[in-house]
C-alpha cells in the first residue's frame, strides 16, 4: 500500500517528504548521488513508514511511534566531549558536521564523507539493505557528513578510534563506512550523545568490510536525549578469518532501533555480539540483527542482557541463516532480561533457518525479576534494598561489558552504566 493510495500520510511521513522537498536543494552530491537519493526517498514515500504488519517492524510499528519529527536546527550548537578513555583518536561530528582531527595514528587514514558524496563516489555505497530498509532509505536519502575509515594492512591501531556524534536538537544524518585491511587490528566507539532537552532525530549507518585476518571491536555507545529518536544500522561483511567483535551498550533515547546485519564470506571468520540495553521511562529501544553464516567453518556468539524500569519497552531480534554450503558453522544466541516494574516488557524473538545438515546451533531467551534468595542474602548483612538491588543489576551487566578486556573502556563503560543505574534505581 502506498502512501498516495492510503492518502492518509501521518504528521511524521509529509514531514519527511517536506523536508527532502526542502533540502535537496541544499544536500552534497553529484548527479549519480543524487539519483540514488531520489531512489531512495520514492521507495520510501511507496511503503511509508512501517507498521506491525512489517515482520521485522512487528514489535517496533515505526508509522505509530514516530509520530512528529524535531524542527531542523541549523544554528544550534553542539560541543565536543571529553574522549571516552584518554589517548583516544577523537573523530567529531558536532550538529551533523564532521571535524577532521589534526593528526592520525599510523596506518589510518580519515576522509570526510561529506566530500565522497560531492565528488559521487559514495553513489555505490548508497543502497538499501533490504526491501525493508527504512533507516537505509532515510539516511541515504538525507545524509550529510560523516567519516571514510581507511586501515591499511597489517596496521595495528592502539588506541582507539572515536568516533563521537554530539547533536543539541534537530535532525542529523550521518554515515560511517570502514576498511579494515588484511591483518589489521583496531578498536572504533562510536558514540552519540544529546546535549539538550530538545528533541532531535539521528539516523546513521556504518558499512564495514573485514579483510582477511582482521581483527577488529566495534563498540556502539547510545546516550541520546530523553527526547530524542534514533536510528542506527551497522552493515558487516568479514573476510576469511576475520573476528569482529561488536558491544551495543543503549543508555538513552526516545525511540530507538539500531539494526546489525552480518555476512560471513569468508571461512574461519567469527563474529561476536554483545549488548546491554537499559531502559527506563517511557521509552521504546529496539535492536534487531540479521547474521548470514554463508560459507564453512565460521563461527558467532550474540549474548544481549537487558535491564527494564518504569514503562519502557524493549525488542531483540535475532535472525540465523545457516545456507546450504556452511558446514561447520557453530552459532550460539541468548537474550537475558530483568523486568524491573509491573509496567514494563520486553518483547525476544530469536529465529534460526538452517539449509545445512553437519552444525551446531543454539538459542535461548530467559525473562525474571532480581532472585529474591539473593537479594535477601545482601540485606541480611546488612546492605539497604535499593542497593542491593544496584549491585546485583550491576554484576547482571557487567559480565558483558568485561569481556572487552581492555581496563579503561571497561572502567568507563561501567561508570556510564552506574550512573545510569543511579538514576533510575
């Protein structure tokens, strides 16, 4: 059904096609950028925004909760923040404008993605990912700036890379694409933060692409405002034996989906996931990925615990596709929740589809309240109920968040999580 046919467009699709009307005009491309935008957006304006009738929207119906989109602020000012651990490679995109750092580690290079669409060689890169795409079709039909990470083979980056999106209201489309080369290794956080109680909207995407033997942590840190909506999508494809570990840590928002779509492609590569979701308020957080086991001997691991106050609402979705040719493949998925109120839920659908006949395949969901045995065990030494209550939360997550294995971004995860916990305890 079209949005013409239907003829009943919601406040937030004729503020969209407003908004294209308005600024492409004004959005950086060439003629073959251009036409990919304008794909992008007919596609769009053709489906609309999803509704539960969507199966990979069904617990997120977007048409219902994107009900309004913030104003576009263009004078609004965001600052940089302190980098999460110190000695970091800072890359800022402040307001939706990128900041090229003054200098690079060894073996990385940056280019600002800003120039890539003037110039038309981010025309490829411009696709959706599915025939449900909407972050997809949203941001590439709108986006602005961002980053082009280049490591070279065999480079070894240190410290890591950050990659920090600030924004004080408005809307924000960014996109992230990244090689990594044969042999390299790094550690990227990408982090967005909201500076303000007005609303905003961010969409942003990473495409990343594996070389062979690459090994590679990507860390998503999602602080937006209590306001705010966001939509992010990372897209993996991971050459023969690259290992790319991703931790999605969501402590903020209105309104979030962040989607995870990997492909293996090459044999021996191996990905893992982990997340932690904690929500509070009346907020809906949403993470859904796709992990395509293509070809033999790879392996994937996805643990997601989940903290839920108040009203909130939250989703995981995990789809495994083992193809016909994957023998070998070993893919393990769990999906763990503390519901917090009588209020909240937590909606878990993980879905295996297995087309070969020599692997192993597993995946589980568990959904309780604190173990009162343990919560009596803390009080009856002598420790109040609240934070009884925090330290057994706290070590319900921090198990995730330690498998990083690197002191400071652990410290300093942790530290956001606590916090967190501090308020909404």
């Amino acid at each position: 059904m079209t949005l013409q046919a239907a003829n009943r467009l919601t406040t937030a699709e004729t503020q969209l096609i407003d908004a294209y009307t308005h600024q492409i005009g004004s959005l950086p491309g060439d003629g073959a950028v251009l036409q990919k935008r304008d794909g992008l957006f007919d596609a769009l304006k053709r489906q609309g925004l999803p509704t539960r009738r969507v199966e990979t929207f069904h617990y997120t119906d977007l048409k219902a909760l994107l009900r309004t989109l913030p104003v576009d602020e263009p004078q609004a000012i965001a600052k940089a923040a302190n980098p999460l651990v110190a000695g970091a490679t800072v890359l800022n995109v402040l307001q939706g404008v990128a900041q090229m750092p003054a200098a690079l580690p060894e073996g990385l290079s940056v280019f600002v993605y800003r120039d890539a669409l003037s110039s038309g060689t981010a025309a490829e890169g411009l696709t959706a990912f599915n025939g449900d795409d909407t972050i997809g079709r949203i941001n590439g039909a709108f986006v602005r700036d961002g980053y082009t990470l280049e490591v070279a083979d065999d480079a070894e980056i240190e410290a890591p890379i950050e990659l920090q999106s600030v924004h004080a209201a408005g809307q924000l489309h960014m996109r992230f694409p990244a090689n990594f080369g044969k042999s390299s290794k790094a550690t990227v956080v990408e982090r967005h933060i909201g500076q303000s109680g007005s609303a905003a909207l961010a969409s942003v995407v990473a495409d990343l692409k594996l070389g062979e033997g690459a090994e590679i942590t990507w860390i998503i840190l999602q602080g937006e405002g209590d306001a705010d909506t966001h939509l992010g999508q990372i897209r993996v494809e991971l050459g023969t034996d690259a290992k790319f570990r991703l931790f999605i840590i969501n402590a903020g928002g209105k309104l979030v989906r962040q989607e995870v779509h990997v492909k293996t492609v090459g044999e021996g590569s191996d990905f893992m996931l982990r997340g932690v979701n904690l929500l509070g308020g009346d907020t809906h957080t949403d993470v859904t990925m796709t992990l395509g086991h293509n070809v033999p001997n790879t392996t994937s691991t996805e643990v997601i615990r989940n903290v839920v106050f108040d009203r909130a609402r939250g989703v995981f979705q995990g789809m495994i596709r083992v193809a016909p040719d994957a023998q070998k493949t070993d893919a393990r998925m769990a999906c763990n929740t503390l519901l917090m109120s009588d209020d909240c839920e937590f909606s878990v659908k993980p879905e295996l589809e297995i087309f070969a006949d020599d692997v192993q395949c597993a995946h589980g969901a568990t959904v309780a309240d604190i173990e009162k045995s343990h919560l009596y065990y803390l009080m009856s030494r002598g420790i109040p109920e609240k934070q009884a209550r925090a330290l057994l939360i706290n070590g319900f997550v921090a198990e995730i968040v330690e498998e990083l294995e690197n002191e400071p971004l652990v410290e300093a995860l942790e530290e956001i999580i606590t916090d967190w916990l501090e308020h909404h305890g």
